[in-house]
C-alpha cells in the first residue's frame, strides 16, 4: 500500500486484504504527464482468488437482512460525502477531471449508494390466485449471484457506484475490475466500504494491464452469474459473446453518438448553455457528451458564434487549479484521435472557428474547440470524440435533423432544444434513444434510469429499475387448499 496519502491503496483488494504483485503499472497523471503512482499488475491467479472469495461470501451476504446491507451503504454515503475533498483531489489527479466537476462527482456517486439503501428494503414478490383459482402464484426476488463489474477511467467513482451500490443492495458479491487509466479511485471506495462493515469477499477489486487475461476465466467460471460492464461498443461485443457460451446475464453500458438538435424555435443562449455543459462536461469525455451539433440553417450563425466565444474564454489548465474549467484529456493517443479527428473534418471543408490545436502544459491538453460546416462524410460526424470539440453542422427541416439524428447505430442519449415543449417532447419521443434530454444539458441522475438502446448497450443503471439487473425472480406455485 502507498503511503502517500493523497494516492491511497495501491494494491488489488481481495477478501478484505490489500494484495500486492511483482509486477507493477504506472497511472499518470493527465495534467503533467508524469507518474503518479505504481499499482499491482494482477494476473489470473489474484482474479481466481477474488471470485473465490466472492463465491464464499455469497451465500452468508444474501442471508443479510436487506436493513443491515442499507445501513452498510447509508454508511459508504455519508463517508463519501466527509471525504470529498480528498477523493476529488485524487479523481482530478488520475484521469484529469476539474476539480469542481470532481466534487460534483462524489455528491453525484454517493447519491447512487443512498438511492440504493432505500430501493434495498424495497424488494418485494408477489401472492394471489392464478386465473383458474385452483393455485396460487406466490413470486420472490432473490440476488442473482456473484458479479463481475468492469468499470471505465472517465468517471472512477460514479462508474463504479452505479454498479456496485445496486449488486450489493441485492444481495450480490462483486469482483470490480476498474480501468487501468484510473484505478485509484475504485481502490479508494474499496477501503471506504470496509471501513463502513462490509463484509470480507463482499467486493473484490482487481487491477490490471491484461484485462482479457484476467476476466476471461472468471467469465468461464460457473460461480459467476452476472456480468456489467460500461465501455466501447467493440469491447461490449467481445464480451457478449464471451458470455454467451454460459448464457451468463450481462448488463452493458457502451458508445454514444448524441446529437445535439438545436431547432428553428429554439433559444439560442440556452442552447449555448446547454452545449456548454453537454459539451464540455468531464472536457467532453463521457459517453453521453454531445457528438454531434445540428443547429437549424436559421439559427446556425448565432449558435455558432456564441458557442465560439464561450469556448474561447475557458480557462484551460492543471486538473487541480481551482481556476481551470477545462482540464487535460486523459492520454497521449486520446489526444491524438481528438487531433486526428478535427484535421479530418478540416480536410473534408469543415472551418475552424475557435481552437483546433493542441496546447503545450506538459500534460494532455487540447484547446476548446467548435467546428463549423462539418459534412456528413468527415469521421467526425460518426465517430465519439471524447474531447472538447463541438462539431456543427446545419438542417433545413424538422424531419432532416429527425434522420440525421436518429441515423446511427447508437442511441444513448440527444438534446432538443425547442421553445415549444409539445414539439420537443414529439422529437424526443421519435427518437431511438434511451435517454434524451430537453431543454437541458444533463440527463445524468441517480433516480433515472441510465442505459441505451440500439448498440449503445442492454439493461439499465440507476433508478427505481437499476436493482433489478442484480435479482432472479422465483415462482412457486402452491395448490390452493379444498374447503
């Protein structure tokens, strides 16, 4: 373990002890570029180990009455929120998240535990007479068994609360396997769940380098009864089919292309308050930031324009600099694609309207960037950007931004912007799109539910839904006695 305090564990997590390696992984931080700290590259031996663990805890964490697991996330909430400080600090420090947005993540990841203490206590069956009258039909909920979450760097704390609040509300033991971009995070909450009284085996936190390595024979495993992961569409695909050979229950968070639909009607100055923040959020590194601006041929001048100034005055800097709005991307090729991609649409007739280049820092830093005039064959308009660049282009009618927006393989969420709500509630409902919002920027909440359609993914996270991806339902019929 380090003794860094500002760092934390550094080891995995299994069965309630902090595992260390021979081998080691660096984790950088974005701002700088330089190391911030050395974690225990795990091979399938410590992933064996933690399914092991998990599987033995099973059974003794399912008994738990459900008032006991709350209390054990009641407790994980409020120690979020009295650390919030330190676990922003570490967020900012290992994927370059700005500070303010970081604290904003830990009110937002510690809501996901309180959410889930109370849905906790909440599991109830069924009893009543089947439609002949001669049994009845008696259904309970039950936790579906260990589970192996995969979680993302780009946000290291709501990412991994969103799946394990609900798997251990549940009943369910859990392996989590954070990203190796951002693990110190996952580690962090790990300690703060034992500190809280969860039980050893409970969750098991694994860190790696060879993801495929390690998660492949806990897929094999047949202990293993629930797989969640939140990524790429491509990798979402891998394991679909690495889970199908066991019909293993899979949930899946995966790519976005969200259009950001500005119509003829819309108010332009809340539109650029929205594309600011749907934009630029997490410097546009979320799966649900907006791809794809398309602003009606009317408007589109304005919107631009003012987009543009907005951008061009963020304060660009250090992850942790309390002045910064926009911090580092998280790599040295996530900022090569963000690069690759504007000199694509560039080369394609897009014009830069502000930004467009990279910033010297030492870090990962690329500056605020809007795109005008972006064609449709430019790679920009079909593929995430995962940066701060705001891609524009113009429509002439309603049911041309309908096809454009819709005409994708992916569908997690849009923004439409109309002063006429019947109008954008029409659009938003036509939409294949499992989360849209209107009139506003975010869409993100504890009490929604988050997940996609189409290839954005299967199941959903979050909201009075989002435990049931962590529980079997059981019928019993029982014959009705004869009088």
């Amino acid at each position: 373990m380090s003794t860094d305090l500002a760092v934390g564990p550094t080891g995995s997590f299994v069965d309630g002890e902090w595992v260390e390696a021979g081998e080691h992984f660096a984790v950088l931080d974005p701002s700088t570029g330089g190391v911030l700290a050395e974690v225990a590259d795990v091979g399938p031996e410590v992933a064996r180990a933690a399914m092991d663990a998990a599987a033995r805890a099973q059974a003794g964490w399912a008994a738990t009455s459900p008032r006991e697991r709350a209390a054990v996330l009641r407790a994980v909430h409020d120690r979020l929120l009295e650390r919030t400080e330190s676990l922003a600090t570490l967020m900012s420090l290992e994927m370059g998240k700005p500070l303010a947005e970081a604290r904003g993540e830990v009110a937002y990841g510690a809501e996901f535990f309180l959410w889930f203490a109370e849905e906790a206590v909440r599991l109830h069956g069924s009893f009543g007479p089947s439609p002949s009258g001669a049994s009845r039909i008696v259904t309970s909920r039950r936790p579906v068994g260990p589970v192996l979450a995969i979680t993302p760097w780009n946000f290291p704390l709501a990412m991994a609360a969103r799946k394990v609040a609900p798997a251990l509300a549940a009943g369910c033991t859990v392996v989590l396997k954070p990203a190796e971009l951002a693990p110190l995070t996952s580690l962090e909450l790990a300690g703060l769940l034992a500190e809280a009284g969860l039980p050893d085996g409970v969750l098991n936190v694994v860190t790696t380098t060879r993801p495929a390595e390690v998660t492949g024979p806990l897929l094999g495993d047949p202990r293993l009864r629930k797989l969640t992961f939140t990524g790429s569409t491509a990798v979402g695909r891998q394991l679909l089919a690495d889970a199908a050979p066991r019909v293993l229950r899979t949930s899946m968070e995966l790519g976005g292309n969200a259009p950001f639909v500005v119509l003829e009607d819309a108010d332009v100055e809340r539109a650029i308050d929205g594309a600011m923040i749907a934009k630029l959020r997490n410097v546009g590194q979320a799966c649900t930031a907006a791809n794809r601006f398309l602003v009606h041929e009317s408007v589109a001048d304005a919107f631009v324009d003012g987009l543009a100034d907005r951008m061009a005055v963020s304060v660009v800097g250090a992850a942790t600099d309390p002045a910064t709005d926009v911090g580092p991307v998280i790599s040295a090729p996530a900022l090569e694609k963000i690069a690759g991609l504007v000199d694509d649409a560039v080369a394609h007739g897009a014009r830069v309207v502000t930004g467009g280049r990279r910033l010297d820092g030492g870090g990962f830093y690329y500056a605020p960037t809007v795109v005008a005039d972006v064609p449709e064959t430019a790679r920009i308009a079909a593929e995430e950007i995962f940066g701060p660049v705001a891609a524009v282009s113009t429509f002439a009618t309603e049911e041309e931004a309908f096809q454009r927006a819709d005409g994708t393989e992916f569908g997690l969420a849009a923004y439409v912007y109309s002063a006429d709500l019947d109008r954008a509630l029409r659009f938003a409902e036509r939409l294949e799109t499992g989360m849209v919002g209107v009139n506003q920027g975010v869409v993100s909440d504890p009490a929604a539910p988050f997940g996609g359609m189409k290839a954005s993914g299967l199941g959903r996270e979050g909201g009075p839904t989002g435990i049931d991806e962590y529980l079997e339902t059981q019928y019993v019929a029982v014959p009705r006695a004869r009088p």
